[in-house]
C-alpha cells in the first residue's frame, strides 16, 4: 500500500454514480423483467473505463471501478452469498426504531431511505457461490486500467457484519456463529481481489451504526458486540497481509441530523484492533470533523495509514480546496503527512439510484479533494 511520501495522495470510498442505461437494468432485475444479458455485459465493460478514466482524469490518485457492477455496496451478496432466500418477513425503516427516530419523529416519519432490493434470510449453510460475478468485476476493472496507471486501485467488498445484518439468520442457533460462516464465505471474495492485484477494501458501515440502531443498549455493550464482530472480520482476512486491506466504516447515506452518531473517540481502540494498513472513517461532515482530536492520543500504530474523509457526502455544498486542505493538515500534524490520504465520508451512490448527491456535484467535490491535497502538499513539502 503506497504512502504519501512526497506528496498527499487522494482516493475515495467506493460507490459511484452510474450511468442512467445501468440503473435501468438493475430496476428491471428488482422488478423481474428480463433483460439482455449480453448487451448488458459489453454496456458494463464499457461504463467501468468510463469511471476508472473520469477518477484518473479528476486527478485521483487511488481508484476502482465505483462499484458499478453492483446494485448496492451490500445488497450484491444476495447473489453471492449461497443458503438464502429471500425474507418474507417484513422489515420497517432501518432508522425507524433508532435513537435519532426517537429523537427526530417527524423527520423519520417522511422516510429518507433510497430504495434498496430484497432482504434474504438464511435457511441452509452459508456457502460462496459469486466467483463468475466477482470475476466479471475483476475483469471488467483490469480492462479499464490498459494504458492507464493510477498509483494504486481498490475494490470494496462487504464486512461479515454488515452482511450478517443485511441477511437475517434463519438457520444457525446462534448469532455468532452465523456471523462466522458469512465470515469464512466472505473470505473467498477477499482473497480473489487481493489475488488479482488489487487493494481490499473492507466496507463496515454497521461496527459504528449499530449504536445508533439499538437505542436500548448501553456503549458498554455495543463495544462488547463490536469487538466480536472485529475477530469475525480478522478471521476472514487471516490470510491477507494487512499491507493489501483497507478498512472504512462510516455511518451510512443517512442524510439526518445525526446526533446520535457514536463517537470516534468510543470505537478507535476497537477499530485498530483490525488487520488492515489503513483506516477510512468519517471526517469532514459537522458531527466528526472535530475528531481529528481523537489521534492525539490515540497512537496509530506503525506502519499504518489514516484516510479521512476530507470531502462529504452529508452535504450537496462543495467544499473550498483551502477548508480539504486544511483538513488534510491536521491530520498530517498529529500522525505524520506520509501516514495520510485523502479521501471521502462514505460512497456517492452506495445503492444504485441513489439522489443524495448529484453527479455533478460529487465530480466538483473530487475536483476539490484534488486540489485541496496540492494545497496541502505544498504546505507540507515546502
């Protein structure tokens, strides 16, 4: 994993906006209505060049193909994941129940949740069967990247925990043990992006939103909880070095106000317990932009990197390259410059159609990130 050695390298999350002729083929698969399979391939190919050059083109430096090839950074396991089916078992908002619900009831009431495809629930062992679709994506990216040379790429793939909590246990008697067999099939997915060259990164909304989620619990349990849900995810990538995995976790597209986000400050030593090189988080939005305190004390430890979130995806407002770079500053000042990248709050397009954020504007926003890390680097390699 490269570091910014002699300048502030830039990157992002993951999720992308796709292409009007994509979202129409995946609200054809949601609706059952068939579709053409190989037009649908070649148009795929084709948009993934599209989004590796237009990252290039902006300036980014660490890449991967936006998460093109799938419907949501979660709900893709539906077809990856083998011994589920899908859950007729309604389920309610899943901010419905939360402490900001609670909180903000008329707000929540209006709904802010995009669409999102079925909820599956498993009734046999968990197995991996999304080797072909997983390929696809692999292909597709390295086709994308002839003639080009980003200084690194990337592809997500979800946590065990934010699959497990996507996916209802039906079958296993007990939550931890379901846990583990996502685990121990997540890891063949892991293993083939780190095996075809690419940096893993580990996409773990919910080790942070459960607190928010379970208003009944105490911090003491939810550590508790994450904690556990830590060694599922070390179990999966034991055969990784660290060096290769990235590991991000955020708090969702929930474009609420958020007050009940846990704190930095009540996870970190939890999340340093996780066998990645580096660790994306929340950064620029109002409710943790001030915890680039939290590294003062709590010592990043050797050889790792921090990639703030230093642009957001909580705000359609684009920010000003002197706020990005001093962002970028302070992290720098407290874990060292060569120790950080630059990157975003949580992906654009997290689930196909998604409207938080339009195009344009998440194009102007890594316009920003860019020129915000020269600013920076300027700054810090006087």
């Amino acid at each position: 994993m490269k570091r910014s050695s002699d300048r502030i390298l830039t990157t992002h999350v993951g999720s992308l906006p796709r292409p009007a002729d994509l979202l129409d083929v995946v609200q054809a698969n949601e609706e059952g209505r068939p579709i053409d399979a190989k037009a649908h391939s070649t148009r795929l190919r084709a948009a993934v060049g599209e989004i590796v050059r237009k990252q290039i083109e902006l300036g980014i430096d660490i890449v991967d193909d936006g998460e093109l090839g799938k419907p949501s950074f979660v709900s893709y396991v539906n077809e990856r994941l083998g011994g589920f089916e899908v859950d007729t078992v309604p389920r309610g908002s899943p901010w419905g129940s939360s402490r900001e619900a609670r909180s903000f009831p008329e707000f929540y009431a209006e709904g802010h949740a995009a669409a999102r495809q079925n909820h599956m629930v498993c009734t046999s062992p968990v197995t991996y069967c999304g080797m072909a679709q997983l390929r696809l994506d692999i292909d597709n990216l390295k086709s994308a990247l002839d003639g080009l040379a980003p200084a690194e790429v990337f592809m997500p793939a979800i946590s065990p925990t934010s699959a497990a909590d996507w996916q209802r246990n039906g079958y296993y008697k007990t939550e931890e043990e379901y846990l583990f067999a996502i685990a121990d099939a997540l890891r063949e997915e892991y293993e083939a992006i780190v095996a075809a060259g690419f940096l893993l990164q580990v996409d773990d909304p919910h080790l942070v939103t459960y607190w928010i989620k379970e208003p009944d619990l105490t911090l003491a349990q939810c550590r508790k909880w994450a904690q556990v849900r830590v060694e599922a995810l070390n179990h999966a990538l034991r055969n990784i070095p660290p060096e290769k995995i990235r590991h991000h976790t955020c708090y969702g597209i929930n474009m609420g106000p958020r007050i009940h986000d846990m704190e930095l400050k009540d996870i970190v030593d939890i999340i340093l317990t996780i066998r990645a090189g580096a660790y994306s988080f929340e950064a620029a939005n109002p409710r943790h932009e001030h915890e680039w305190k939290v590294w003062e004390t709590a010592r990043l430890p050797e050889g790792k990197l921090l990639i703030p979130g230093v642009i957001s995806h909580s705000t359609v407002l684009v920010e000003h390259p002197e706020l990005v770079a001093e962002r970028i500053g302070r992290y720098a000042k407290v874990v060292g410059r060569e120790n950080v990248i630059a990157g975003g709050d949580c992906g654009f397009a997290t689930f196909a159609g998604s409207k938080e954020v339009h195009p344009s504007i998440v194009w102007a926003k890594f316009k920003s990130l860019v020129d915000g890390a020269k600013i920076a680097s300027e700054q810090l390699w006087p």
